[in-house]
C-alpha cells in the first residue's frame, strides 16, 4: 500500500505549453534555474509519520548529490547519508545509495543499487517523438514486482491519463490536469478496477512558478502543505521548507555548483 500511495502522488510531474503538453527537465521539477552541473541536498525532517509532528533537528536525515547533464536531466544520484544504526537489515539493504540514468531520445532508464551494489530496482520509459512518456516499466527486483504504466495525452484539454497495472493484476489510474505554463493543477487519484476516487490535489503556484501550496483531499481527511524558498541570484531555490498544515515538517538546504 506504501507503494502505491507514492506512484499515485509522485506522478504528478509533467506539464503543458499552450495547448501542447511537454515533459518538464529535472530541473523544472526541483525549483532551479540555469545551467546546474550538480547539487548537494540536505533533508531534514521534523515529523509527520502518523501525523505525529517532532521538535526542529540540527542534524540532517537525508544528504543526496544529484549530477545534471547540461541539459537539465539527472544523469547520477548518489546518497551520502551512512546507513542508520537504528535501520534493520532488511531496510538498509532496501535502501537506493547509488542512482544512474540514461537517456536517448525514445528511452530513459533508470537503475538503483544498494550499498552492496546489487541493483533494488529498474525504471524504463519508452518517449513518444515529444519527449513525453508513453510507457514506463519499473521492475523490483527483491519483491519480484513489476508495475507497468501506460499515458494517453489529450492536448486541448492540457490532460495526461495514466493507466498503471502491478504484476498481481490491481490497477490504479491517474488524471493530471496542467495549466498553460505547463504545471500540474489537479490531480485525480483512483484505485482498484471500480476506479474508486481515492486522492484529489490541487496545486497554485508562485510568482516563480514554484509549487506554493497542494491541497490533497482524502475519503475522511485533508492536508494542506505549503512551500517557502529562498533563492540565489539564478533564481535557484536553495532553501524549501515545507509545511503540513501549517506544520513545519521538512527543511532541504541546497549546495549549488553551475557549469
């Protein structure tokens, strides 16, 4: 069920032009600008497991590098933060140290890997002439799982639906709505072969067109979470904290090198 609830939220990441729909750089979907070669991320969290929320940390969770290529793709990621003591072992060895993409111009292929380099998971999207992903195969190697997601696009109505099927037959779909900026305003979330409502988000935005707020709508409860940044003189966010009804739950801290 974790995993599903991730694919459902974290595919809302392409975007429109006009009244054509475009795929967005990694750069788009992670608020910089210019020509960034790579990027040192700090991830402190503060709470939100059960919605339980925690005192402010001194001490990073998470540190990832990210390497660009000079056209805005992810071509490495590697995670710099030591495994944790408290983790068991079964968790640690799940735990992605190493990330590597390739990109053509109708493939992206994305590998994960372990501390021990045995590789957790596989991501292949095949693109349409467009750069807009048609099919994508993500392969998980130690819970012999495959998920398979199909899009459709409908250019007039700035909409991408996406059909996503697992191994064991459940099925899930999604419909993103953009704006004519290319941004993501709503999603839509469903569940089962009924394609039961499961998730509404909406998304505003900015002035630098930065997510500002996402409001998701569950069956019995709703979450607001809102984005502040600071910003360097490429307009780069190098500071983003986030809020969970008016909650602060994550700080990221960005070192930031340009070619």
């Amino acid at each position: 069920m974790k995993r599903t609830i991730s694919i459902l939220i974290s595919l809302v990441a392409l975007a429109s032009c006009q009244t054509r729909i475009k795929p967005l750089t990694d750069l788009d979907d992670n608020q910089l600008h210019g020509k960034v070669k790579q990027m040192l991320e700090l991830t402190y969290y503060y709470g939100n497991v059960d919605r339980v929320f925690f005192e402010e940390k001194t001490k990073a969770s998470d540190s990832m590098l990210y390497i660009f290529d000079e056209k805005g793709y992810y071509t490495e990621a590697v995670r710099l933060t030591p495994p944790d003591e408290d983790e068991d072992e079964d968790e640690a060895e799940q735990t992605p140290r190493k990330i590597y993409v390739t990109r053509t111009a109708d493939e992206v292929k994305t590998t994960a890997y372990n501390s021990d380099g045995d590789i957790l998971y596989q991501s292949i999207s095949k693109l349409n002439p467009e750069g807009l992903e048609l099919t994508r195969t993500d392969i998980f190697k130690k819970d012999d799982d495959n998920i398979v997601m199909n899009s459709t696009y409908d250019h007039k109505n700035l909409k991408r639906e996406i059909n996503i099927e697992h191994k064991d037959g459940s099925k899930q779909k999604n419909v993103l709505t953009h704006n004519k900026k290319g941004q993501v305003i709503k999603g839509e979330f469903y569940i089962g072969s009924e394609n039961e409502l499961f998730l509404t988000s909406i998304c505003t935005y900015n002035s630098k067109d930065y997510l500002e707020k996402r409001e998701r709508k569950y069956a019995t409860y709703s979450v607001t979470t809102t984005y502040e940044y600071e910003y360097d003189a490429q307009g780069s966010a190098t500071l983003v904290k986030e809020y969970e009804d008016g909650k602060l739950t994550t700080t990221k801290k960005r070192i930031i090198e340009y070619y």
